[in-house]
C-alpha cells in the first residue's frame, strides 16, 4: 500500500534505504536595495554555494528578464521535493521510476499573493498501472514537506505515466 506518509524519514530508513533522521537546516539570504518596485536584490543559496540570484518585484510580477523571484524558488523547491517524495513511495511500493518529470507552477496574484500551485508529473515507472501511479502521485503530493509547508494555498495535481 502506498501511503500519504511516504516521506517520512522512519519509512524511508525501514523500507527504501538509510535515510538521517538528523534535523538540517538549509540557508538562504537576500540583501534588497531600494524600494519595492524600483529597487532590486541578489539571493544566495548559503548551504549549497551553488549561486547568486538576481530578485526584482518586476520579475514578480511581470517578466523575469533573466531574474528570478520567490515564486520560482518555491515552485524549484515543490518540485524536487515532490519528486523524491514520490519516488520513495514507488520504491517503497516495489516499483522504484526508471524517471520521474515533475513541474511546478506557482501563480503569484499582486495584491492577493501566491493562489494555487499547480503540479504536473510524467513517469517511467514499470510494471505499474496508470490508477496505482495516480494514487502514488496524490500520495506524495500529501506527504511531501514542502506541500505541507504550503498547505495554506491550493495545491493541484495533473499525474500520468509517460
């Protein structure tokens, strides 16, 4: 059976493979200039080191020209950790993916703020059936820790095998 908890740290480490279960904290920083719609920033992904990050409210809310935002840093997150979530739920179910495509999109309302996420994932899973895939799919989208950290805006889900 494949269960709304397929991320937890206790399953993974008892049926897919030796996971931590030691608490981490991940970092990030921002240093901003100027004024909401005329100023600009950088984000830094301290823990990584992997890079530094352009920010701007226009790329927010109109076009990104090269800049990213917070909606996209979360909808980078979402994905990546709904695609681990879902494939310790397949492995965990005897059917690890041969791939897994996972796509966020984060819709940011000025004024409103962020009104839903949507999710669409593609899979190579084989042996497994298209409803049990659907089923795995909503299964990670429940346990996954960043769909809980979002839990207060709408989280949609679009499944399918590849």
């Amino acid at each position: 059976m494949i269960g709304g908890d397929v991320a937890s740290p206790t399953i993974m480490n008892a049926k897919v493979e030796k996971v931590t279960d030691v608490a981490t904290t991940r970092t990030a920083n921002t240093q901003w200039k100027g004024g909401l719609t005329d100023g600009s920033g950088v984000v830094s992904l301290d823990s990584s080191g992997i890079g530094s990050y352009p920010v701007s409210w226009a790329a927010r809310s109109e076009e990104p020209n090269g800049k990213t935002s917070p909606e996209e840093l979360i909808a980078a997150a979402h994905s990546s950790c709904f695609s681990m979530a879902l494939s310790a739920g397949l492995g965990k179910a005897g059917n690890p993916p041969q791939q897994l495509d996972t796509r966020a999109d984060v819709t940011l309302q000025p004024g409103t703020g962020i009104t839903g996420i949507h999710l669409t994932v593609r899979g190579v899973v084989p042996g497994m059936s298209e409803e049990d895939f659907k089923a795995a799919a909503q299964a990670a989208k429940e346990g996954c820790p960043v769909s809980q950290a979002l839990a207060g805006t709408t989280i949609t889900l679009d499944a399918a095998l590849a």
